[in-house]
C-alpha cells in the first residue's frame, strides 16, 4: 500500500497542539487592515480550536502530523 500523502493547503492552514488539538487561525487578517483599530487587528493573532465536527476531515488530510 503506498505511503499516505499530507495535503499541503491543510497543513499550512491548520496545526496539532501538544494536547491534540487542531488550531486554526481567522481568516481576513490583512484584507483591508489600515481601516481597523489596533484592538481589532490584534483580535486577529488569537488562534481557535476546530469545530468538532470538521476534526475527523482535517485529520484524515494530515496523516503524519
């Protein structure tokens, strides 16, 4: 059987913790950044954890992490 193949797209978007659990980051960081306040845009740096239901999807795209 060959070897299982790690999507790109999702390893760049998603990442495991130490606990194993799948953070993402909000998308539109930078789409029109300069109209926001400071405290908006740092809103942005929070990472989240990944609705339950997409965990099994995302895990099934990163066979190796």
């Amino acid at each position: 059987m060959p070897k299982l193949k790690t999507h790109k797209g999702a390893k760049s978007r998603f990442f495991i913790t130490a606990k194993g659990k799948i953070m993402r980051t909000k998308g539109g960081k930078t789409h029109f950044r300069r109209n926001r306040s400071k405290t908006a845009r740092r809103l942005y740096d929070n990472k989240l954890e990944v609705n339950k239901v997409n965990v099994e999807q995302i895990k099934r795209l990163l066979p190796g992490v």
